[in-house]
C-alpha cells in the first residue's frame, strides 16, 4: 500500500513537468502517416507519395522526431501504445544520426525503451537492458531532468516507473523520439497517440 502511494506521489510530481509535443514532419520517414494535429503517427505500410529529402529527415528508419527542443529544464509527455506490437520512444540529441541504419543506444545519443514482439520490452541502454514487466502499459510517460542527465520512462496508468537513465550526460538541445514500428499486415497498424497528461 505505501509503495503504491509513493509511485503515485512520485507519478504526480513529474507529470508538473508536462510539456505540449508535436511531430515535426520535416522529419518523418516517407512511410509515417502523422494526423492533422501533429498528435499521431503510424506506419502507412504501402507505398506514399516520397517527400523531399532533407538532413533532417529519417531515411530509411521509420521514425520521427518532435518539433520541440529541449535544454536546461525538466519536461514530461505521454505516449498511448494501445495495440501496438512494437515501438521506440524516448528522446535524442539534436545531432543524432537520422541516415542509414541507426542503433538507439546513449552513445548514438538515443536514450529509448522498445517493445517488439508484442511483449519484449528492453531499455537500449549501452548495453540493452531487458525488463520484466507484469503488464505492458497502455501509456508511456517520458520524463527528462536535462541538469541531473536523467531519462525516467513510467507505465502512467499503474503509476510505476519502468526504468531510468541515470548520470547521462547531455551537452545539446534534445527533441522526442517515436517510432511507431513497422504496419505488418494490419498487425502493429495502431497509431503512437501523444496524450493530455492526466486525461484517460
């Protein structure tokens, strides 16, 4: 009962800390589908019209970053993940490769958690770190304290942290990072869905 009331308290606090976050589509892999709001992104699977190339753009991974930049402060958003079978979240340093094949890790400037196969969850930390958790979470908080060099991931509906990067250190400004995973099929075709912090 009392760890359950210290994870809420803790839930509580960094959700102060709430950020608006919208997807730059300056960025977006050619495949990534994002709604009108900027709020939503998912893989088209079939062929979309190609999109100018640019350094700021994903090419040929499937991901997307946000349109805001951080430094100096603390910030926290939300992620739905209902349905989906596989996704990266987390955030990344503005200079972080966007071309080629990219390995997400804190030394590529990638501080992310990944789901793949429905139910692996692992932190792509130097080295990935697998975790074991009981449930997979429907929303994913992301909270970042740029002066500690901390990166904390939260399964918000269960008030629990899942893991945190801790002693990072962070010399430039840092943006959002989604990739929503490859449509197979229909399987995987639910949207990544930045949520109102706070609103179920």
């Amino acid at each position: 009962m009392m760890k359950t009331l210290v994870a809420e308290v803790e839930m509580k606090r960094v959700q102060k800390f709430a950020v608006d976050v919208t997807l730059d589509p300056e960025t977006a892999h050619h495949l990534l589908i994002l709604s009108d709001d900027r709020k939503q992104v998912k893989h088209a699977q079939v062929q979309q019209p190609r999109l100018p190339d640019n350094p700021q753009r994903f090419s040929p991974c499937p991901c997307v970053l946000g349109t805001q930049k951080f430094s100096s402060e603390k910030l926290y958003y939300e992620v739905q993940v209902k349905q989906k079978t596989e996704w990266i979240l987390g955030v990344a340093r503005e200079s972080a490769n966007r071309k080629g094949v990219i390995t997400p890790s804190p030394q590529n400037g990638y501080w992310t958690l990944w789901l793949s196969n429905g139910n692996e969850y692992k932190a792509l930390d130097d080295p990935p770190v697998r975790l074991s958790l009981k449930s997979g979470p429907q929303k994913v908080g992301v909270f970042v304290d740029y002066e500690e060099g901390l990166v904390s991931f939260y399964d918000v509906e269960a008030a629990a942290l899942i893991y945190s990067f801790t002693g990072c250190s962070f010399k430039e400004k840092l943006l959002p990072f989604f990739d929503p995973g490859l449509n197979y099929d229909g399987i995987n075709s639910a949207p990544l869905i930045i949520s109102l912090v706070g609103v179920n």
